[in-house]
C-alpha cells in the first residue's frame, strides 16, 4: 500500500510510460481499488501529475496520458525569411514556412488546422497599438493549430485595419488559408511593404481556456508575444497576439552590432 500521495504518483507515472500517448488513464475509484488508497489520495496523486504534465484532463473528468507537446524555438530572424519569402513564387511559398521552421514540422504532418476570419470592433489594448481609437473595424483571423491528435493547439490572433485589408477580399476567405507565404505576402497584395517589426514581449499565467486549449499544466506561465508589423511610411498594419506556453517554448533573439 502506498503510505502518500506522492508515493503512488511515482508508482503511477510508471505506469503512464508503459501506456501510449493520449491513451485514457484509470479512474480515481480504480486507482484506489487497485492500490488499496483513500480516494483523496488517489486523486492527489492524479492532480500531482497532471501537475508535472505527466498526464492531462479536467478536473472530476476523464484522464488521459498526456501526448508530449512539440518545442518550438522562435528566432527573430523569422521575419527576414518571411519576408523574402514573400516575393517568391506561389510554389516557393506555399512548400515554406515560417511556423513550420519554428516547430520543425511540415504542413504535411499537422493533425488540425482551423481558422476564423472575422470583421470585429478593434480591442482597446490592441487599438493602442493601431493609434485608432477603440471600435475600429478591422479584419480579425484566429489560428488554431495542433500538430498531434490528443495533444495541445497552438494559438494566434490576428488583426489588420479593415480600410486597410478591405483592399484584397480574398483575405477574408478562410478557405485560402493556409496562405502561401504568410502574412508578410497578404501584406504585399494590399501594395504594403513592412519595414520593422517590434515583439513586445510579457508574460502571465494563462486563462482556463488557453489552459484547456493548449494543454498546459497547472502553475505553467505563458511567454504573450505581441507582434507589431510598421510599414515603410511609419503605420501599423498588423498586430499579432501569440501565447507561448513557456514549458515548450524558446525565444532566440541576435542582435549584430556594428563594428567600431
């Protein structure tokens, strides 16, 4: 008999390793039956791993063995390949990409990818950054990507000016997303060029949807990426909000110095 919680989590955890990814894990009143345990104990344990990411579920529901996430590495000097990228062929771009190059997985091996494009009242928090005053319509696209069945999604919201995105309908069509060449391209065929980009960089803990979404354990934080697309003639044309789950996530960032 397991004399603490912390002893059968270790038994447990054992027992998950045996077991397959995403495959439903035993019940709190199986647990305590099988190991002879009060039931608090069971579901302490049970807690403590979902806790270590050893296993995944919502509370007083069904378990399963948590299907590892996929660590993505996000350099700034994406935004260069983007753009270059952006002035290639349809071809060129549409067997790149720069979200693939972060997560190392091709398009071809993504289990879900959904979008939602939507005309909104632009966010305070978000309008700040436009210069515009709230409630400017502009053009919001959510992504929801996950790279392996069972497992977390990764998450991005868009937003661009609707005077500004208006110019190209086909950016409010969903059915052409995954867009060949990403963002910097749709930027293109509005006739904008981007010449900087600023991250603003904050992090928090997350909501319980971001939570649930993108299965990220109790007590993990979320790096939030906030980035800022300024054109040539000074204007915001794009502003990113990406939530990082910090457990599967690092941010590489060079900067060259000019030489003395």
């Amino acid at each position: 008999m397991a004399d603490t919680y912390l002893e059968l989590a270790d038994r447990l955890a054992r027992v998950a390793q045996e077991m397959a990814p995403g495959q439903q894990f035993a019940t709190v009143p199986e647990i305590a039956r099988n190991y002879e345990v009060h039931r608090n104990t069971a579901s302490r344990a049970i807690q403590h791993l979902k806790e270590r990411g050893v296993l995944t579920g919502k509370k007083g529901g069904k378990t399963w063995v948590r299907v590892p996430p996929i660590r993505a590495v996000r350099r700034n000097t994406r935004y260069q390949v983007e753009k270059d990228l952006a002035l290639k062929s349809e071809e060129e771009r549409r067997g790149n990409g720069v979200s693939e190059l972060d997560s190392g997985v091709s398009l071809s091996e993504i289990h879900e990818d959904t979008f939602e494009h939507s005309v909104v009242d632009c966010p305070a928090h978000v309008a700040d950054f436009f210069g515009f005053p709230e409630g400017t319509k502009v053009l919001r696209r959510k992504r929801v990507r996950r790279h392996r069945q069972g497992g977390g999604s990764g998450t991005s919201v868009s937003y661009i000016p609707y005077d500004l995105a208006s110019r190209n309908p086909e950016l409010f069509d969903e059915s052409r997303e995954p867009w060949p060449g990403g963002t910097m391209h749709q930027l293109h065929t509005l006739g904008v060029e981007v010449a900087r980009i600023d991250d603003h960089i904050t992090a928090s803990m997350p909501t319980d949807e971001e939570m649930e979404l993108q299965d990220i354990p109790q007590g993990v934080p979320v790096i939030r990426v906030t980035k800022v697309s300024i054109s040539t003639n000074g204007r915001v044309v794009e502003v990113t909000e990406i939530p990082l789950p910090a457990d599967r996530s690092q941010l590489i960032y060079s900067t060259h110095l000019e030489l003395w």
